[in-house]
C-alpha cells in the first residue's frame, strides 16, 4: 500500500513527510475497517481509496489559500482529512449532519494526534462558526448554487469557495450565472488530475465580487 500511495503521489506531483503517508496509510486503514459497520463510503478495496479518496483530496492542496478551511457535507472527512495531514500548519473544520461520521472523523483525529481538525455535527446552514473562513470546500456534495446559498454565511471578505466536481458542470454554471452573476464570479475552473481514478475531475473556485 506504501508503494502505490508513493507512485500515485509521486504521478501527482504531491511530497508528503514519511510521518504524513503513514497517516494518510492509517486513514484508509480506519475508513476500511469503520465501512464494514457504518458504511461511509461506496468504495470497498482499500487499494481503490488510494486513488479515489487520498489522492482525489491531495490534488486540491496547490489551491489552498489561507490558514482557516471548512469541509461542509464532509462525509468520512474527505477531503478534510488528507489535507489536514498535508497541511499541519492550517486549521480545518469537518462539517456533516450525520452523527456516525463525525464519531469517525473525531476517532481518526484521535488516533493520528492532528490538533488542526475540529469534527461537528451540523447542518451547514445551522452553523455559526466563532470566525469566518479563508476557503469553503465542497466534494460532491451540492450544485454550486445550493453550495452558495448555504455557506455564504461562512467564508471571509477575502474567502473563496473550492467545489470539487466530476465532469466539467456546464448546467451548473449556467444557473450559477443566472442565480448568483451579479454578487459572486468564477474566479477559476482547473482540470485536476487523479493518477488512478476514472474520470474527469475539475475544481471551481468561487469569489465575492467587489
């Protein structure tokens, strides 16, 4: 598992500390093993998880701008989780409604010792967080209108919103446009690239205008 994970990261361009690949190791590990009871995500080899979840999370990380982020709708902690050990140095927040994933997530952060993780659960538009964020991300997890809808409450002035999406998502922005042109703009839309997994991936990043 050590080999692949290095030769997926490596394809990727992403340098991790052997500290931090054993602790991404160690999150797949607890997603396959939590999955068998809790069912947390759809992808059952371990091997598969490399690619489509660690690797899939990692690729956002040259995007990162700022110190404070907040995953909402973060699932088993992705991509919360493996940016959180990449990047020791910035504070995540771990937002999902459903109790078994934060107890995951909470577990986790036990276990490999990252103080730089606060697991809550919440509905995003419930939660008033002490201070705004330098960046809201979102995998998979709404259309970028209902994304923007539910956080705006969230980011800073200077704050962007980071959706991980599939397919390039020509309707999405379409309503984006027609819902939310004149207060928010596409300040980016990157192609990433996920050595080992199917498909297309882009990421949107998202600011206030002004």
């Amino acid at each position: 598992m050590r080999k692949k994970l290095d030769q997926l990261l490596a394809q990727a361009g992403i340098e991790l500390t052997d500290q931090q690949l054993e602790q991404q190791l160690t999150l797949v590990e607890q997603l396959n093993k939590w999955n068998k009871a809790y069912n947390l995500t759809s992808v059952r080899d371990p091997e598969q998880m490399l690619s489509r979840h660690i690797v899939d999370s990692l690729v956002v990380l040259p995007y990162l701008q700022g110190q404070r982020f907040i995953d909402v709708g973060t699932g088993p902690g992705l991509p919360g989780l493996p940016l959180a050990i990449a990047r020791p140095d910035c504070e995540f927040v771990l937002l999902d409604s459903l109790g078994k994933r934060i107890r995951f997530i909470r577990q986790v952060c036990h276990q490999l010792q990252l103080t730089n993780v606060t697991a809550v659960q919440s509905r995003v538009e419930d939660y008033q967080p002490d201070s705004k964020f330098d960046g809201v991300i979102s995998r998979a997890f709404a259309s970028l209108n209902d994304m923007l809808s539910w956080c705006r409450h969230l980011p800073g002035a200077q704050g962007r919103y980071l959706a991980l999406k599939g397919v390039y998502p020509t309707e999405e922005l379409a309503q984006f446009e027609q819902t939310f042109g004149t207060e928010f703009e596409i300040e980016a839309i990157n192609r990433l690239q996920v050595p080992g997994a199917e498909g297309e991936r882009h990421l949107v990043i998202i600011k206030t205008r002004g």
